[in-house]
C-alpha cells in the first residue's frame, strides 16, 4: 500500500499549521521543537505506550496510531473551533 502525504490543501498554510500545534501541545504540556514540529508525536506515544518510532511503523494497529494523532489532531481541531467562537462573539 503506498503511503499518502499529508498535506493541507493549501499549501501556503503549513506554517501557519505546524505553529498551531506547536501552541496547542506546549499548552498541554509537551515539548515541542520549532524546526521539527511532527516530534511531538513520539513524545505523546511515549506517554501513551505506544511503539512509534521514525520509519515505518506498519505493525502499530489503527487504535496506537488513532490514539497518537487523535490526541494531536484532536487537539489542534478544538482550538480551531475555539478560535472560531472568538471571532463569531466580536461580530
């Protein structure tokens, strides 16, 4: 099966993207590296007790990988949603 990029469907956003979850996880409480923001992950699977390490990780089950990228993504997506809210009450 080949492996799928993601990316945004702008790609002019990814700056913007990877600043977001840079500020969403330090505000959980983990630490996060300016050049490399996707490190996080090890960081929340270690938490997690999930194997992920760099390179393939095809033996990790959708549950390991849902529990890593939830955690991130589901983050990111109530801060969005946050923001959102904000901008609707100044109007």
């Amino acid at each position: 099966m080949a492996r799928r990029k993601r990316r945004p469907l702008v790609a002019e956003s990814r700056p913007a993207l990877d600043q977001l979850k840079k500020q969403v996880m330090e505000n959980q409480g983990y630490q996060t590296d300016q050049e490399n923001p996707d490190y996080v992950k090890y960081e929340v699977a270690e938490e997690a007790g999930v194997p992920l390490k760099q390179g393939y990780n095809g033996r990790l089950t959708s549950k390991q990988a849902g529990t890593v990228g939830g955690k991130i993504g589901g983050s990111m997506v109530k801060e969005l949603v946050r923001m959102a809210q904000e901008r609707m009450k100044g109007q």
